[in-house]
C-alpha cells in the first residue's frame, strides 16, 4: 500500500538534508578574505606588467620618431655629425630644434634654456631605488650651460636636448668609440610626461646622437647599471628596456 503524506508539507529528514548544502556566515567570510588576499597579490603585479609593457611601446616609439626625424633631415650618413661643433649655446640646440621640428608632430615647444626647458619636465624624478634624482631635474643639472632645449611630442612624450661631453656618454654606457669629437647630442626622454612615476629606467630614459645614429643609453654596457642601486642614476636602461620580453 502506499504512504499519503499530507500536500504542502516538507518531512524533516528533507528539510535537513536541503539546510546541509548552505554555507555558514564564517565560510563566507573566509572565501572572502581568501579571494581578498589573492588580488591584493596578483593585481598591483598584473597592473605593473600592464604599465612597463606601455612604457616599452612609447619608448620603442620615441626611439623610432627621433630616429626618423634625423634621417629625413641629414640623412642616413652620421658621420658627418662628426664635423659638428658642439657647443654648449642656446643658439646650437635651437638650430638643430628648428631643422628636425617638422619631421615631428609637436604638441608644445618650451625653447632653450633651463627655465624654459624645466616647462616640458616633470618637478620631480627619482631613480629606481626611490631616491630623488638631481641628474634629472634641479639646478640645470641636464641643461649644461643654458643650452637644454624641451618640447612635448604629440603622444605626450617630454624630451630635453642636450650637448653632453664624453664622460656624461660613458655614464650612460656608451662607448668613446662612437662620440662625435668629444660631444654629442643627448635627449632625455619621459615617455608619458609629467605623468607619474618619473623614474629612470622605468618611463624616463636616454638617447644619444653617435656616428650610428641615434642609440639608446647602454648599447655598449649592455645596461649594466640599471638596477636598483642606483649607480650612475640609471642612465643607461633604455637599452634594457627595448631588449626586454613583452
């Protein structure tokens, strides 16, 4: 025969077996704090990746734009940078400003001169171990004698032109070999501006024009100090960078 049992009524075996699927208060909060922990240590790691992935793809872009802009106005025959006479003037880094600018998509021109130079610059930059860096911005430190010329790119990209001697080359890890009379044109380069984190090595780095051509800081030391030490203000990791696996 079978058992009737009365509609609308749930016997307590079943009712227990359904509460035995739910989760506790406590469970849920511990899956919480789990998943919580998880992306408090993966996130900012993944946001780092996505960030110096960007700075690679606007360095490789400036190095390709300043690369090109010389081309088409000189030519593809650097040696004949070596007749140059650098000289630490306004005048100079103006001359070549004005040859090179159209061959450029320009935002804004800051003109020669460590005050008007700093206008294209961020305040403040740092090296990679967090320690402000006076190479990159206080008392014309990358201006020489006046002759720091800015401007910002279209993309946003800061540069500073320069005329350095071979000792600041060297610091930046390229070889005498391939200076131009004991000098040559430098550019720093912050690929995103103003923009936080300016810090070398990271969005800031360094160009030199050579009798190769333009050439990132470390092609001859292969970026041997770009570490977080500090040494010589990380001057040479443009190479690094560029090198470096997507």
């Amino acid at each position: 025969s079978q058992i009737s049992m009365p509609v609308g009524k749930i016997p307590k075996q079943v009712r227990n077996d359904k509460r035995s699927f739910a989760f506790t208060l406590a469970e849920v909060l511990i899956t919480i704090v789990i998943i919580g922990v998880i992306a408090a240590i993966t996130v900012p790691v993944l946001t780092d990746k996505v960030s110096n992935y960007q700075y690679k793809t606007r360095l490789q872009k400036t190095y390709s734009t300043l690369s090109q802009a010389f081309r088409l106005t000189y030519g593809y025959d650097y040696d004949d940078f070596t007749d140059w006479n650098y000289v630490h003037s306004q005048a100079f880094t103006t001359d070549i400003f004005n040859r090179i600018s159209p061959h450029l998509q320009i935002a804004k021109v800051c003109g020669a001169g460590f005050e008007n130079a700093r206008k294209c610059w961020a305040d403040k930059t740092y090296a990679k171990n967090g320690q402000y860096s006076l190479w990159f911005t206080d008392e014309g430190r990358w201006e020489g004698g006046g002759e720091g010329f800015g401007f910002i790119l279209n993309d946003g990209t800061s540069v500073i032109m320069d005329v350095w001697v071979d000792n600041t080359l060297r610091v930046m890890g390229i070889s005498n070999d391939i200076i131009l009379s004991g000098a040559s044109l430098g550019f720093f380069v912050d690929v995103n501006g103003a923009k936080k984190p300016n810090i070398a090595g990271k969005d800031i780095f360094v160009f030199a024009l050579t009798s190769k051509g333009i050439v990132p800081g470390g092609m001859d030391n292969k970026s041997a100090y770009c570490d977080n030490k500090n040494i010589n203000y990380n001057w040479d990791c443009a190479l690094k960078v560029l090198k470096s696996a997507d």
